[in-house]
C-alpha cells in the first residue's frame, strides 16, 4: 500500500496548480507573456540551429520547441524550464542522424521517453543529487568541445564532404580542409560571433540572437548582392508540402502527425525496421534519457538557486518522458530542458509555466509567419550561435576554478570524463566517471575510520588499567574497503594483550565487509584465549551484528551498552579469574 500511495503522490502539472493555488492575476499573465516572447526569439534561431547540428533539416528543431516546449512544462514540475532541442544532444544525435535518418531520430526519442516515465514512476528523480560535479563539469565541457568542432565547417565555410566518426579524424579532416576556407562565411560567421558577445555589454532589453541574426542577414545579403555565393538555410534545405508544393528553406505550415518510422531515412526514404535495427537504437535511447533526466533536473535545481523555489524533481521527469513520447509523432526531436533559455526565462520576468506555453506558440508564429525569411539566414550565423552555446556550455570559468583548488581525485574525474566524452562516448564517460568517483570517495572515507588505544585517556579511561589490558577505539566507518587494514591492525596491536575492550560510540555504519572482518577478529582473539568486550555499539552496527547472530559468549565475549561499563565487567572478570586462580 506506502508503494501504491507513493506512485499516486507523482502527479503531472504540479508546477502550474501550484503558481495558480499561490495567486495568479493579470499582472502574472503579462509577465509570463514578455518573458515567453523573449524566449520566444531566443529559441527561434536556436531551434533551427541545434536541428541543423543534429543532422536533420531546421523545421524539426522548430517543431520540437513547439510540441515539447508547450506539452513538457504544462506536466512537469519546474515552473520556469524552457524545455526543446539542447545543445547536449548533438554528440548523441548526430551519429544517429547518419545511420538512421530523421526515422531513427524520433524512434529513438519516443524510447528514451517511455525510460523517462519508468524513471519518473521508479522516483529516480532524486538520483541527480548523487553524480559529482566534477562529472557533470567534464562531460558538458567534454560536449562543448565537441560541438565547436562540428561548428567550425560551416563557420569557416570548408568544403568538406563527410564528417569522419571519431574526434581525432574530425580534428584531422578540418586541418586538411582549411585551403578550402571561404573568406565570405567566416566573416558572416565572425561578425554574427562579434555581436553575440558585445551585445549584452549594452544592455539592451532585447535578446542578443535576434540582432546578431538580423546583421548576419544583412552582411549575407550584401555579399550575395556583390558576386559571392553563400550557404544559407534556403540554398541548403528544401521541402515538399503534400500538395506537392516544393520550396527552399522552411515550409510555413504546422506540424503534421506522422508515423515516426515512415519518415524518411538517410537517404531521403523511409527505412524497412527490423527487430535488429530497433535494438540497436536501445542503447542510444538510454543514452538520451540519462542524459535528458540529467539535464531537466539541473536546470531545475539551478533555477531553484535563483528563484528560491522548489521543483519537484519526478514531476518534472515525467514531464520530459510525456513530452519526448508526444513529439517525435509530429516530427520534432530530442527535447529536454535548456539551462540558458530557462535562466533567461525567469530572469524576464516568468511567472508559471504559461511562460513557456508562450514561448512555444511565439516559435509557431514564426514558423507560419516567418518561414519565408529565415530561409535567408546564414549557416555561418547557424553555426556562430551554437559556439556561443558551446562555450557558455563549456562553463570554462568553474573548470579553471576547479583544476585550481579541487583535490586531485576531482580533477582526475573531470579530466577523465571530459577525454572520455570527447574521444569515446559521453555516456561510457559518464559511467566510468561515476564509478571512478565512486572509487575515489570510498578511498577516502576508507582513510579516515581510524583504530587507537585510549588506554591512558583519561578522559575516556580515568583508572589505570593492568597492562595487558587494551582499550582500542574505532572512529568512522566500517565498511569493506576499511574494515580489513583496522582489524588487522587491532590484531597485532593487541596480540599480547589478555583483555580487549572495543570502543566503537564513533562508528556509524557496519556493512557485511565490516561483519566479515569483526568475526575474524573476535575468532583470532577466542583461539588466544583473550576476552573481547565491545562497547557502546550505535543502532546500525549493533541491527547488523544481532541479524548476523554474533552474541555473547561467557567468559570470552561480552557486549556492553557503555565504555564506563565495559570497564567495570573487565575489573570483575579480572577478580573471578583471581579467586578461580586461588
């Protein structure tokens, strides 16, 4: 029944009844209303942008911010997310995208969706809490790099046919391709860069992307007009309506309901699906919904830091998991919640998830609206955006600050899952950076459970003791990867030693390592004929070692609720001994 209740407790839109039970007025809809049109711009360009570097056409990018980005915060719990294409993604799509076309992108999305809603009904949400930041540090950086460097063909504008597999050939296909730089691109690109980064120095109330667009528009139109040839979204996209309708660019129409494996695959067709071919997309469904949850739920907490509100962390993954099963039936990828857009979302001012209700019908304004015109915009601009967001991304200034000041097992953490991300795989990084973490801690906290004799304490002890008497406490945990070397350690410190009391008031957890060690002690010192008493146990160890049936036995161990008392039935063994003896 607690279980029943407990998946009952998870419900969708707790965000938005939650704004609504603390009052919403007209005042509350304006707000959300400015700050959705600001996001609104700001995800427009990004949308096409992030689609672009998934491999897939832009309208996709744009289909995704409408579905995901209306559906995901009206049934999650973070109330300021802005939720759609992220950067994140591209290392995970784009190798997708290649094998398997739009078809395999959506398939695999609506899998990491079902994963998300079993995460959310599991209540992993809390789960976040428990990867270190040295690894969420190295594989977003790890990320960031790797999407500069599939920015920088079109940035530069290279002549470069196909995009190898692994980073170092990546690396080595854009070295070779610098003679074929076009100066025309890179100065779009550069330009549009330029103005990105000097806009908000002006603190113009206005999204930087939308200017930056517009003078990367303005200098393409200005070059095309002058002789030069530039690569733009409607000179390298084209669409069919079902009328038949064919046109460059963007299709100015909704988002169609679809079967998402009919639609079309690498080569423009749709793929014949097996049972192989779906399995393989498992993995990468996996990959997308560990990296979807982790995502969501740090931008949650960091909006949580500025607002001083609370998310509610298996709300908010339902949501995710909701919207990534809905949208790929209407053509959109990959969502999950962005960091920057959100942060910029509460910072216009948003009030409740209207704002991102809002922000998602701005992008289907544009869509229907717009579609001629942003046929015009640059891939150069494309690609100067998302290496602002690779940058920013890339939160340099925290990794420089940790490669300064973090011990040493934290830095091995980042620097191993930022290699790992950009050589091999972001999710092999990730586990292997949690595991390695994992490993580091233990080691630690393994250092730091001590064993000493306190037998002339006399804080602890205050009568002198005989001398074959020994008085050892243990502080910190016994666990497997410390309960050996202390043991150890105790038996031959006390080889010679008659009585043996345990002090263990500062032992908090006692595991079946810990168990294992305890009963080859207690069996050395019975084969020598010690008498071991073990005093003042705390509730963990002491549940464990009753579970375990260790008990007393006479004249050879005893358990004592103090070391007061410990003390007291060593003196009268001690006298029992002497009068037996006599």
């Amino acid at each position: 029944m607690p279980h029943r209740l407990h998946l009952h407790s998870i419900k969708p839109f707790s965000a938005l009844r939650e704004t609504f039970r603390e009052g919403y007025n007209l005042t509350s809809l304006y707000r959300d209303l400015m700050a959705g049109i600001t996001v609104g711009i700001i995800a427009i360009p990004l949308s096409m942008a992030l689609a672009i570097a998934s491999g897939v056409p832009p309208q996709y990018g744009l289909y995704t911010a409408i579905i995901a980005g209306i559906l995901i915060p009206l049934t999650g719990g973070s109330r300021y997310s802005i939720s759609g294409p992220t950067a994140a993604f591209v290392v995970i799509l784009y190798p997708v995208a290649q094998q398997f076309g739009l078809s395999g992108l959506l398939i695999a999305s609506l899998m990491a969706g079902i994963m998300m809603v079993i995460m959310a009904l599991s209540r992993l949400g809390r789960l976040i809490e428990y990867i270190p930041e040295p690894v969420t540090l190295g594989f977003t950086s790890g990320i960031a790099v790797v999407i500069a460097t599939l920015q920088t063909k079109d940035f530069l504008g290279l002549n470069l046919e196909e995009m190898p597999e692994k980073y170092i050939d990546k690396v080595l296909a854009l070295i070779n391709a610098i003679p074929t730089l076009v100066p025309s691109e890179f100065a779009i690109g550069a330009t549009t860069l330029v103005v990105l980064i000097l806009w908000p120095r002006l603190r113009i109330p206005v999204p930087g992307h939308l200017p930056a667009v517009a003078v990367g528009v303005a200098l393409s139109l200005v070059l095309t007009t002058t002789g030069f040839d530039i690569q733009t979204i409607g000179s390298r996209f084209s669409y069919e309506l079902l009328d038949g309708t064919i046109g460059q660019g963007i299709p100015p129409a909704l988002p169609e309901f679809n079967w998402p494996w009919m639609q079309p695959g690498p080569d423009g067709k749709p793929i014949d699906w097996d049972f192989h071919k779906l399995t393989s997309l498992i993995p990468i469904a996996f990959s997308i919904a560990m990296l979807g949850a982790i995502e969501s739920l740090l931008c949650a907490v960091v909006l949580d830091g500025m607002s001083g509100k609370r998310h509610h962390s298996n709300v908010e993954l339902l949501g995710q998991g909701v919207g990534n099963l809905v949208t790929p039936w209407f053509g959109g990828i990959t969502a999950t919640a962005a960091i920057a857009r959100s942060a910029a979302n509460y910072r216009a001012g948003a009030q409740s998830p209207l704002a991102a209700v809002i922000h998602g019908l701005v992008v289907l304004a544009s869509l229907l609206i717009l579609a001629p015109w942003l046929a015009y915009i640059p891939m150069a601009s494309m690609a100067a955006m998302l290496l602002m967001v690779a940058w920013n991304m890339s939160e340099a200034p925290k990794v420089r600050e940790l490669l300064k000041k973090a011990p040493s097992g934290d830095i091995l953490v980042l620097l191993t899952c930022f290699s790992l991300t950009v050589m091999i795989d972001m999710v092999v990084a990730i586990s292997f950076g949690i595991v390695l973490a994992s490993l580091l801690f233990m080691r630690d906290i393994a250092q730091m459970t001590r064993v000493i004799e306190i037998s002339d304490n006399r804080k602890h002890v205050p009568e002198t003791l005989p001398t074959d008497w020994g008085v050892y406490k243990i502080s910190g945990p016994l666990f497997f990867a410390a309960a050996d070397r202390i043991f150890s350690e105790l038996l031959m410190i006390s080889e010679h030693k008659r009585c043996v009391i345990l002090y263990m008031d500062a032992v908090p957890i006692l595991d079946a390592g810990g168990l294992s060690a305890l009963n080859h002690f207690l069996e050395a010192k019975l084969n020598t004929g010690s008498f071991v008493i073990i005093a003042d146990l705390q509730f963990q160890p002491l549940k464990n070692i009753a579970k375990a049936g260790l008990t007393p036995i006479e004249q050879k161990r005893v358990f004592t609720p103090t070391l007061a008392e410990a003390i007291s039935v060593a003196g009268s063994k001690v006298i029992e001994d002497n009068a037996t003896a006599h």
